[in-house]
C-alpha cells in the first residue's frame, strides 16, 4: 500500500489535531512531511521537529515526495490560492476552509474533472459529521428534499446555556469564547456566516445546485433579546440557530440560515452545547438524523483524517 506523504498548510489549534491524530492512528499509512506557516518559532502545545517547517509554499508544492496536500488554514483567500495552484499540479487536496470552498467550489470542481485530480472536504461542514460522504454515497438527489439542522457548534453552544443553564447570553457567549469555541470576534458563528458557508457546500451534494452565499439570506443570533427568551421559556421551546435547504417543487428550492423556535418533538431540539445535527429529508426514506460535535479541534482533525483514509483508497466526489 502506497503510503501518503502529506504537506500540510496551517498549524494552529486544527493543523495541530491533524498532526497528532495522524501520528497516533495505527491505519492511516499517512505521514506528514511538510508543514508551511507563517511564523515557525511561534510557540505551540504539540512539540515538532522544527525542520518540519517552512514558510514557502512552493517548498511542499514543488516537493515530488508529496502526494497529497492538507490545507486549514484561515485566511480564504491564501487558501483558495493554495488549493488551486496544487489541483492545477495534480496534487490531491484535503480541505476544511468552508469559507473558500463556499466562494470558489464551481471552478474548483471543473479544475477537478478537466485535470483528474481529486478535492476532499468533508471537514468543511458539521465537525465530526460525514454529512458530505452520506449525501454522495447514500442519496439520491432526485429524491432527495430537505436537508435542515444545527451546523455551527459555537451558537449552539450559547444557546444551549441560554435554555438549558438559565444563563445569559452575554454570558454565554464569554463563556463559548473561553473554551475555545468561539473567536475573539464571534460574529462569523453568531452572525450566521458558517452556518451558510455550510449550507452552501452541503446544498451542493444535497441537490447537486451552487448557490452563491450573498444569495441566500442569513440573519444570526446575535439580536436575540430577552423577551425572546422568555417567550420560548415560556412556550416550552427553544431558540436554534437553523441552516436549511428544501424543495419548495420539482423546479425550485429555498434555503436560509435564520433562529427558529423549535418544539420538543424535533429532531434537533435535543442538539445541545457545541453539537451539531442534521435532519436529512426524502421521498421514500421520510427523515433521517445524524448528530456529531460540531466545535472543537479535534472532531475537525478526525474528519480530515477520514478524508486522507478516503484518498489512500482513491475516493473522490463525483459530481
């Protein structure tokens, strides 16, 4: 069995749960070889070898020991750069920048099939979640209807101590920043724009349709106000931020990131903390849910560690 040499782009808190899960899984037959950063003498949690580091990209794009690149990094722009140039090489690609994907997916699935190259990206959406794996080998986009659910870990994670800890949110919200879950500048998770970046790729494979995300409306947590949550304390529901995707006829769709008051008797009402869930609707099949961590290091290093097990056994998308 071929084993993979890996040059990876980005090692931060993700690049550093790639590393070590990659170090650490017995089946992986994957080895990183290359890791390019901006500042090498940065201090980190995870010790390596300091000649693992480079800050040129061309010295893991220009290295024929490399078969594969893994880039997580958090600069969009830079990302797409990266991704392309190594596609356009013939390099395969493991992905999690769900915001370059969401703005650049048609042209780099066409830089796919017109260089025979393979884009993996299962990481980009819900965390530990295989949502983009089962839409493609499980369901048949003719058939298929709605896909709906909570695909940002970190609003979930505040209003689940909203509703189910009597918290506030300007505490909650402190709190999802301590541990990590939120940034220092929170708004692309409570404004809705990693929710939509996701809709955005899974509504791809859902029905086989990019939809720009300046198309789609989005309208986040962060003007919740008390009288919401009292109303919903009240009626015996909870506020969830919702990502959804659903055939409206055989011609059209709606999609839309928006809070929604959900019951007790769905699905996605028990997703709490930095979960995710994701309610995938058909024809003959009704509904089926699936629920995984969605913030976090590690459930992002576990599913870009099952998209280099998929590349060792040649997978890729078709689209």
């Amino acid at each position: 069995m071929t084993k993979i040499k890996i040059g990876l782009f980005g090692f931060g808190v993700v690049g550093q749960g790639i590393y070590e899960v990659v170090r650490k899984s017995k089946n992986a037959h994957a080895e990183i070889v290359k890791i390019c950063v901006r500042d090498p003498k940065k201090p980190r949690k995870v010790e390596v070898d300091p000649s693992l580091f480079t800050t040129s990209v061309d010295d893991i794009l220009d290295n024929q020991n490399i078969n594969l690149v893994v880039e997580v990094i958090d600069d969009a722009d830079a990302a797409y750069n990266i991704v392309k140039r190594a596609m356009l090489r013939g390099i395969p690609v493991v992905s999690g920048s769900k915001t370059m994907l969401a703005k650049h997916l048609p042209e780099l699935i066409e830089i796919q099939k017109t260089r025979n190259v393979a884009l993996l990206y299962d990481a980009s959406s819900c965390g530990s979640i295989p949502v983009i794996r089962n839409l493609e080998e499980y369901y048949d986009n003719d058939l298929l209807l709605e896909v709906k659910g909570i695909l940002n870990g970190s609003s979930n994670y505040i209003l689940s101590r909203v509703f189910d800890h009597e918290d506030t949110y300007a505490n909650a919200l402190a709190q999802a920043q301590a541990l990590g879950f939120a940034e220092s500048d929170p708004s692309f998770d409570i404004e809705g724009y990693d929710s939509l970046f996701k809709l955005v790729i899974i509504t791809v494979h859902a029905l086989g349709t990019y939809v720009a995300p300046e198309r789609i409306f989005t309208y986040g947590i962060s003007t919740i106000h008390d009288s919401d949550i009292r109303y919903a304390r009240e009626k015996n529901v909870k506020i969830k931020l919702v990502a959804q995707v659903v055939k409206v006829s055989d011609e059209h769709f709606t999609m839309f990131v928006m809070p929604e008051f959900v019951t007790p008797a769905k699905y996605i009402y028990s997703v709490d903390d930095e979960y995710n869930g994701v309610v995938i609707r058909g024809e003959c099949y009704d509904r089926q849910f699936m629920f995984g961590k969605g913030a976090g290091s590690l459930p992002t290093a576990s599913s870009i560690l099952s998209d280099i097990m998929a590349r060792l056994n040649n997978y890729r998308y078709e689209y």
